[in-house]
C-alpha cells in the first residue's frame, strides 16, 4: 500500500479511509487514489481567496485527466491508473465538474444541491464501485449522495467561518433563513469591520488617489495651453511690430527716392533704405513663420481632429495682456500655506501615506492569534430501516422514516433542529509570511512618510521658484517698457529733426530700428511675465480656480460652461 497516499487520505477523509481497508489489496492504492483526487478537488476553492482561482485549479486538474503529464504526489498516480484503464477519465471529468457549482457565490435551489451531490459525493461512490468491480455501481450513487450530504451539514461551521454555505437559498428562504443564519465572528486577529473592509477603503483611496492625479494632469494641461496661448500673443505682437517697421522703411525708401530724382541726396542713401526695407521684409517672413507655427500648435492642444479647413484659418489672439496677478502681492508664507492645501500632489501623497499607515494597523492584526466564535443552527435529518432483531414491543417504537426522500424533508422541517456555540483558538508560533508581510507594511509605510516630506520640500522649492521668477520677470517687463518710452521719445525726436533738416532719414531708420528691438523685448518680456503668472498658479493650486475649468467638464470631455 502506497503509506504517503494512506497518509493524506487518512489525514483529511477518514471515514473513507476506513473503506478502503476492506478493499482487495490490489485495489487498494488506486482507490486511495481516488479519494486524494477527490480531496484536491473539495480542497480546490477552501485554499483560495477569489472564486475565479478555484476555477483555475480545476481546470489543472482537468488538464492531468485529459492527458498532460504534471509532477505532483496525486497526479502522478492517478494518470498511471487512468491508462491502465482502472479509473475512466469521463468520469472523472464529471467529479471536476461538479465541483464548479463550489465556485458559485451559492447554491439557489434545492434541486441544484441534490444535482450537486449526486454528480460529486454520488459520482465518487459510482466511481469507486467500478473501480471494485460492483454488479450495479449506479445504485450507489444516492447512498454516496446521502453520504455527500451529511458531509455538507457536517462543515456547516467550518464553512461558515470562510463565509461560505452550501445549503440551498430556496429552502433557507422558506424557513425565514438564509446563508447568513450561521454566524461566525473572529474576536482577535481580523476582529471588528476596519479590518475586513480594509480592501474596500484601499479601493476607494486608489479611486481618490486617481482623481487627485487626473486633476494634476488637468492642471498641468491647463497650464500649457496658457502658456502656448502667451508664446501665440508674442508671435503676433511680434509681426504686427515687424509689419510696422517694413512700412515705415518702405515709405522712407520711396521718400528717398523722390529726393534722390531731385539730386536732393546721394545715391548711397537710396541704397541704404534698400538695404533695410530688405532686412525688414526678411524679419517680417521670420515672424509671419512664427506666428503660423504657434497657431498650429494652439490648434493641435485645442482640436481632436485634423481638419484642413480649420488649418487654414487665421488664430487672432483677443486679450493681449491678462489681469494683474494678485499672488504676487502676497507673501511667500502665505503663498505655501496655499499651496500645501490646494496641490493635488500633497493629497495624494498624503492619501498614499494614510493608506499604507491602514495596511500597516491591518496587518498587525493578522500577527494575533485566531479566536473565532460561531454559532450554529442547523437541520438534522435522520433516516434508516428499524433493526430486523428488535421486537416490536414499546422500546422499539420510533417515527423516524426509512427512506432517504423522507430524510431530506426533516432535514429542512427542523424538526429536531441541531445548535451549536463554540469557540476556535489558533495561535502561530513563527508566522513567517505574517511577518514578512508587516516588515514590508512597515517600510511601505515609512517611505510614504518620507516622499510626503519630500514633496512638501519640492512644493516649497516650486513656490519660492515661482515667486521669484514672478518677481525677475515683472522687472523686466518694467525695465522693457521704460526703454520703449525712450525709444519712442528718441525717434519722435528724430523724426522732427529730420523735418527740420538737422538729422537724415538714416537717423530716423535707425531710431525706428532702436525703436522695434524695444517693442519687441517689451513683448519678449511681457509674455514670460504672463507665463511666470500662469506657473505660480500651478505652484499655488489655483490654476483651475483662476481660469473657472470645471474637473467635471474635464472627466465628462464635454464643456457645459466657458471658463
């Protein structure tokens, strides 16, 4: 006899193993076979958390009967006995899929759970009688059934501390029960309602987590469309001022030329004018190319679709100059205060952190020992043929009936109903994977703390940024603009002068020309003022405030309001 296969069967079904004693010696070992193929089958959904993975282990083994060689302690000989032809692999793919209803939340009607153990426990008794060679293995399948469903009222307990129950829901209902009614409540380890719904809030944390992380993306979103809204307002200011300049060399070229008609001025003259209505045609190309590539690009941040049509169509920026900013009147404590409220960054990392600090207090509880206590209230039913030797005097009186349909209904009548009240300690020594599992919650946790803080720093490191650049910017765009009042001032003068005769159209080109490189770094200038207003919003968290984008409309695709 195979000992280490008499061993397991011994272990986790005994009564079975007591059969196979009596068993002929030769088959002996292929029906022990057979009944740790059995227990790898029941075993299928109690070692797994998720029913789907119970599934996926009878499909393994479904894959052994069918042919495919497996290295395992029960597969190994149960191949060898299907090809020497003592076990039929039909039916043992019908004990694989019998058990599948195991995998079901439960069993809805009473016609199912008697299916259910006349394909499985009865399955297996026709199974094993063939295996012995019985004259008519099929009328064992509603004794193995009946067998099948003393073991199911025997594991109520059991089962009921996995939350599970393999009694009909029809029959429980008509009783005013249901699989609830068996009740079992951990006092230790996996004590209260934090610790079973811990995935259900690590759930909605992610789902929080992945809201704050859209709305990061939003805002940064956001704030590139604006700053390529600013880069488009330069590009246009820049060719109006270049168109501007062309016209002024252009009418100086062609003022010249009629003086030079007059022999009123030297031909070198002329050709200085030519000389500069070419470098303004060529700067007006350059700025007129710029403009068309920032219009493409508002349009490909703005557009879903490639349209030809709107390819072409000019983009007339309307406010060339936005509000004034009021954060950068405020100080830079405030700005901070600010900004660790409204970035999304800090709520997730602070989200991220509680989470892992759950986890951690989650799986202390799981290093305590056991202690469940569980209630029961079951049906019993009992049946049998009275004793052929009793007489039929008073003591051998009984009204408990003989057949097994019969047995069936004092099983759900209740009535001679079975309670039970009882308490289970288990208490793990070296719980390695237990253990393993809170160091790591532990260092998850610890290194959440650690880029919380480390974000709060690069938020702070953002904001002082901001401000200063805020700040460097708004004085250059002060400076910018005082030399653009000289440069005005000098070619108003200029300009007077060459009426007067004193200064030549030379003087004035150039102080146009002085003029232009001003309006053009005042614009420079004023457009990176802009995008340094754009980015400390971003620092602060007030980008969609400020600029009135609806998160909603954002999630939805669909803008229901302009900002």
């Amino acid at each position: 006899m195979n000992q280490a296969m008499a061993a397991t069967v011994r272990r986790h079904d005994p009564d079975r193993f007591l059969t196979a004693l009596f068993a002929p010696p030769d088959k002996r070992d292929t029906l022990l076979t057979l009944y740790a193929f059995n227990h790898e089958l029941a075993r299928a959904r109690e070692v797994v958390s998720q029913p789907p993975l119970a599934l996926i282990r009878l499909q393994w083994w479904r894959e052994v009967v069918e042919g495919a060689q497996r290295r395992h302690e029960v597969a190994e000989p149960l191949r060898a006995a299907i090809d020497r032809g003592e076990l039929s692999a039909n039916d043992l793919l019908a004990l694989i899929e019998a058990r599948e209803i195991e995998a079901e939340p439960s069993v809805e009607t009473l016609d199912a759970w008697r299916g259910y153990l006349l394909a499985s426990a009865g399955g297996l008794a026709v199974t094993a009688a063939r295996l012995l060679r019985a004259p008519d293995p099929e009328a064992l399948r509603p004794l193995g059934a009946a067998y099948g469903a003393a073991g199911v009222l025997r594991s109520i307990a059991v089962l009921a501390r996995q939350h599970r129950c393999l009694l009909p829901n029809d029959v429980l209902a008509n009783h005013g029960l249901s699989p609830e009614a068996v009740i079992a409540q951990p006092l230790l380890a996996g004590f209260g309602l934090a610790t079973n719904e811990r995935f259900i809030r690590i759930a909605k944390r992610n789902a929080q987590i992945t809201d704050m992380v859209f709305k990061q993306q939003v805002v940064a979103t956001v704030t590139q469309v604006e700053n390529i809204y600013w880069d488009l307002v330069n590009a246009y200011e820049l060719e109006q001022i270049n168109e501007r300049s062309l016209g002024f060399a252009n009418k100086t070229l062609s003022d010249d030329q009629k003086q030079l008609e007059l022999k009123a001025i030297p031909a070198m003259q002329v050709m200085t004018d030519q000389s500069v209505v070419a470098t303004a045609e060529g700067n007006l190309t350059v700025a007129r190319a710029s403009l068309r590539l920032n219009e493409l690009q508002m349009k490909n941040v703005l557009t879903k679709v490639d349209d030809p049509a709107i390819d072409e169509m000019p983009v007339v920026p309307l406010d060339l100059k936005a509000e004034p900013d009021p954060n950068g009147d405020k100080s830079m404590d405030d700005l901070i205060a600010e900004a660790e409220k409204k970035r999304p960054e800090v709520a997730v990392y602070q989200m991220t952190a509680e989470k892992e600090k759950q986890s951690l207090k989650d799986i202390n509880s799981e290093l305590l020992p056991s202690l469940n206590v569980y209630g029961l209230y079951a049906g019993v039913g009992t049946a049998g043929p009275k004793n052929p030797i009793c007489s039929e005097g008073a003591a051998c009186n009984t009204n408990l009936p003989t057949d097994f349909p019969s047995m069936f209904v004092n099983t759900f009548n209740y009535s001679s109903p079975e309670y039970q009240f009882g308490m289970t300690l288990s208490i793990n020594l070296r719980n390695r994977q237990a253990k393993a599992d809170q160091f790591r919650a532990v260092l998850d946790y610890r290194q959440s703390q650690i880029s919380f803080e480390q974000q709060k720093k690069n938020i702070l490191f953002d904001v002082r940024n901001s401000k200063f650049a805020l700040e460097q910017d708004q004085a250059r765009v002060e400076a910018a603009q005082k030399a653009k009042d000289l440069a005005q001032r000098t070619f108003d003068i200029t300009k007077q002068e060459q009426q007067l005769g004193a200064k030549s159209s030379a003087d004035t080109l150039l102080a146009e020309n002085a003029l232009a490189v001003a309006e053009s770094a005042l614009d420079t200038a004023q457009t990176q003022f802009e995008k340094a207003k754009a980015d400390i919003d971003r620092a602060i968290g007030e980008t969609l405030e400020r600029t009135g984008v609806s998160i909603d409309d954002a999630k939805l695709g669909v803008v229901t309001h302009a900002p």
